[in-house]
C-alpha cells in the first residue's frame, strides 16, 4: 500500500514520516485491495483556551471504495494512532462482512 502523508502546521520528520507509515502498513492484512493511504496530519490552530490541538485525517482507497476517517487529540500521535485504530476497525468490519457473504454464496451453491 502506498501511504502519502503531508503535514500542516507542524513539521514533517522523518520519525514522524516512519511513526506514520509503520502505523497504516499494519492495515494491508485487511485486504489486498488495499491501494493508496493519503494522510493530513497538523495542528489545528494556535488559537485555543487549552493547548494546542492536532488532527489527523486519513483517505483509504481500496478497490471500488473509499473511506476517510477524521480525527483530532492533543497530542499527534494519539490523533494519529485513533485514526488508524478506526479504519483497522472499520476494515476489519468490511472484510468480515465479504468472506461472510462469500460463505453464504458457497453454503447455497452446495444445497
């Protein structure tokens, strides 16, 4: 899977860079339609009563879908591991839902 990241606001580092290409490479066991990853990653504003705010959003291409999934948290990395813990969820969700309808067409072509 390709994983392109950009960042806003913050600087990107290379151990930012690897943090987030380790973190979305975990998701290819959930499908090898798995194509293109685009992640944004920064902060929100300076502006806010209570510290800095970071977000990180992330757009999964897959084969015939697209899923994105918008995040934020106070520190980066947890915006990003949030992000990466919902799409692991929601792609999980997906391939279950594929293999159960590929059992289901294979238990009514037995009968």
């Amino acid at each position: 899977m390709n994983v392109n990241i950009r960042a806003t606001g913050c600087e990107l580092t290379p151990a930012l860079r690897q943090y987030v290409e380790e973190k979305f490479s975990t998701l290819e066991k959930y499908g090898p339609d798995l194509i293109q990853a685009d992640v944004h990653i920064g902060k929100d504003t300076n502006h806010h009563n209570k510290g800095e705010v970071f977000s990180c959003s992330a757009t999964v291409e897959l084969s015939g879908d697209v899923i994105k999934v918008e995040r934020t948290a106070e520190d980066l990395y947890k915006a990003i591991d949030k992000v990466k813990d919902h799409l692991r969820e929601t792609l999980a969700q997906r391939k279950e839902k594929l293999v159960d309808s590929h059992q289901e067409g294979a238990s009514d072509e037995v009968v």
